[in-house]
C-alpha cells in the first residue's frame, strides 16, 4: 500500500508550476510495476481540481497508437516495414518505405502544404496524396531525421486501407481496448479541458479550436487521461497483453534515426514510432504531444519501468524543469522497495561456463543473472552483451556489440569447456592458450 504522504512532494511541485508559468491546469502521473501509484492535478477544470480522469488532447502521443497498428499489421504479414508507400497509398510519387516513415527518415515534409493542419478541420486521406505529389519530399529518405506530421498522416492511411475501416476503430479495438484505456477517444469527452492560450502579457486565456484534422488526425488527434496514460506507460514498459509480442515492442523501442544537432551530444532518437531518450545514463522510450492549447508527455525508463505522464491545458509555456524535477521525485519518494536476494538454480554445464575468460591478453568475466549470461570485460570500458539461452545449447546476444552473434561453449571428450566460440572470437582460461583454437595459433615459444 502506497504512503499518501510519498507523493506530497510531487503534488507541491505540480502546483508550483501550474502557478508560477501560469498554466490553467495540469495533470501528472507516476507509474511502477505497471500500475499508477500517484496522481495528482492543479489548477481548475469547470471549476474543479483536475484528477486522473479529466481528458487532455495528447497530440503526437497518438503516433505511438498509430505505430502499434501498424506493427501489428506487419507481424500478420499484411505488410512489411521496407513497403514502399506507394504500394499502398499510390500517386504521392515519394520514394519511402513504411518503416522510414515510423522513424521520420523519410524526408516527407513536416507539415501539410495548405493552412496549419492543427488549427483547421481537414480533409481526406487522398488530398494529402495529392498535397504531397504536388510539393515532393523535402529531403533524401533514410539519410537524417526529419520530424514529419505528414508521414504519420500516411501511416494512418495505410491502417485504413489494410484494415478497410478508420484508423480511430482500428486503434480503439485492437489497443485501447484490450488495454482497458476507455476514456481514450478522437473527440473529447467530459469532463475534458478545454484547449486554451495564456496571454504573454495578462492573466487572461484564448479559447483554441478543437476539430476533426481529418487525414492528419493520426499525427495528434486523440484525447486521454492520467489514468489511460498510466496504462500505456505500463505498455512501454513491457506490459503488452495481448496487443503486441515482447519482441515487436523490444524492436521499436531500438533507436533507429538519431536527432543529430551540431555542437550537442544526442539525447533524442527515433525507434519505430517511439521517442527514445538518452540523457544522465538512462534510456527512456515515449513520446511528447503538443497541440493548439495542449500539452503532453509521456516517458518509461527502460531499465526499471518507472512511467510519468504529464499533460496541461496550454499551448505555450509549461515549466521546463517540472518533467525532469518529477522524475526526479519519482525516484526519491516513489521508489519500489528493493525486493530480497534469493538464491536460483542453475545447471552445472552452466556454472561450469561462468568466471574470467580471456580474448587474447584481455580478461573478461561470464556472470549468470536472471538466466541469461553477461559477458564484460573485467576493468574499463568495452564490449558489454547479455545472451539468451538457446534449445540446442548456445546462446544469443541479446544486446551490445554481439546482438545476434551465437556463444558456443567448445568442450572437450569429458565434456568440460576448451573453450568459447563467439562470432569468431575464441574466449580461453588463460590468455592465448596455446591448446585451443585460437585464430593463427599460438607462437610455440609461449610468453617470453
């Protein structure tokens, strides 16, 4: 059972921002072990403190939704992410593929050519074709990130060709409701904030349209709540149901196209729908949402599971410090318990493997945790990897340098280990044991 007093200190910090940056209302959400453990609002909506069910528009968090429609249709074959767009959608004469489009390396423009999708009623899915056969790409597809509305405007109209409905139903049947996200729609619906601008200058508000963008709704259109936000952190994290296989979200959450900005060290990149952070040591999967007169964000630690959502009722002007200064309370006065060491079985071919090995003059040390083997070199810096048992007996990198390349543990007549074979690479007791394989032998003089 959660401490109520744990997150008094998010709470202050949230009402501390919606009062200093003069922001109508906010909502926040911490999420651990997959399940909301706090939530708080400030400000006012019709009058009330908003809670965790109040809607706030989300923006481009409704690419996410969209990307997972789309990978679900890619694992029942119905597409492949090196599909060319015009398979599906043809006249838009642009040479990208669907997966390009995922991660914003298809040099398609960032926005419609007419006026400002966001702030007026669009229209079908072919006068966007027709829209961008007319301008053309702004750039080489798969060559640099470019952040582009319009390729997930696309992607969505591949969801609906496929599936011969709407991309909204496909999305509310097949993700939302299976996840139990109810309160997540394309309109608003009460209680729900109102979309509104802050004067720079007064304390007065602007009210912003709010309207169906038609062909380019799946780059922002959906409205959700801390709550259904909570759910889709838990998502991200690992919680999938039955929407998506553990491997298809593991593959999304792959950074794929990095935010290059010169002078900067990258701190953003793009995996297959999916934001991923990369900034203090940790890694993060998510994505931010804006739209006229909203908000919004939503982050996982991919190491720990740890969510946060946040979304506020302003199009400009939201505390740049209150996202990181929650996750920083999060961690603080949020944080799970440590669960207890417990001593686990393992076989004795597999102890039999673990302890220091050498590539060469190098030593390295095999640990078993968790089942898997971790293979990193005994002092500084190199190639760290984490390998997944495999039914014939080896093992498969999971991550690192060797993602992929098979371990196999060479032994001897007795069945004891020689030696380890990894992707070429021969891993002995001592360094350059002359009695095993090692590429171009072992100078027979020994060390001298």
């Amino acid at each position: 059972m959660e401490d109520p007093d744990d997150g008094a200190p998010l709470q202050r910090r949230l009402e501390r921002a919606q009062r200093e940056h003069r922001t109508p209302s906010l909502v926040a959400g911490v999420v651990r072990e997959g399940q909301l453990v706090w939530s708080g609002g400030a400000g006012e909506v019709e009058g009330s403190v908003p809670d965790a069910d109040t809607q706030y528009r989300i923006g481009s968090i409704t690419k996410t939704l969209v990307a997972v429609a789309v990978m679900r249709l890619r694992d029942e074959g119905r597409v492949a992410l090196s599909d060319p767009i015009e398979a599906h959608l043809p006249g838009t004469g642009l040479q990208v593929s669907i997966g390009q489009l995922l991660m914003h390396a298809g040099g398609t423009p960032a926005e419609t050519g007419g006026p400002w999708w966001e702030r007026t009623a669009g229209g079908p899915v072919d006068d966007l074709v027709a829209d961008l056969a007319a301008r053309g790409p702004v750039g080489p597809a798969d060559r640099r990130f470019h952040y582009s509305n319009v390729g997930f405007g696309l992607l969505g109209g591949v969801v609906e060709r496929v599936r011969g409905r709407p991309w909204a139903d496909v999305v509310a049947e097949e993700v939302l409701a299976p996840l139990g996200m109810t309160r997540t729609t394309p309109r608003p619906v009460a209680p729900a904030a109102p979309g509104l601008a802050v004067h720079p200058w007064a304390d007065v508000v602007l009210p912003e349209p709010e309207h169906d963008a038609g062909a380019m709704a799946p780059a922002g259109q959906l409205w959700s709540t801390a709550t259904d936000l909570g759910r889709w952190c838990a998502f991200l994290a690992g919680d999938v149901g039955e929407v998506l296989s553990p491997d298809t979200l593991a593959e999304m959450r792959v950074p794929g196209m990095v935010d290059d900005r010169p002078g900067e060290p990258w701190t953003t990149a793009w995996g297959l729908g999916l934001q991923v952070g990369n900034a203090d040591g940790r890694r993060t999967v998510g994505h931010g949402g804006s739209m006229p007169g909203f908000l919004a964000v939503v982050q996982v630690e991919v190491e720990t599971g740890l969510g946060l959502t946040a979304m506020a009722n302003t199009t400009a002007g939201l505390d740049p410090a209150l996202v990181g200064d929650l996750w920083d309370l999060a961690r603080t006065h949020l944080a799970p318990a440590p669960a207890p060491w417990r001593p686990t079985a393992a076989p004795a071919d597999v102890l039999e493997l673990l302890g220091i090995w050498y590539w060469g003059p190098r030593a390295h040390v095999l640990r078993l945790a968790d089942g898997e083997l971790h293979l990193a070199p005994m002092e500084g810096s190199g190639r760290v990897s984490r390998f997944a048992p495999r039914d014939d007996g080896t093992w498969v990198g999971r991550d690192g340098y060797y993602a992929g390349e098979v371990l196999t543990a060479v032994r001897r007549g007795d069945g004891t280990t020689r030696h380890l074979d990894l992707g070429s690479f021969i891993f002995t007791r001592t360094p350059y044991d002359p009695h095993a394989d090692v590429p171009g032998g072992v100078d027979p003089a020994g060390w001298r």
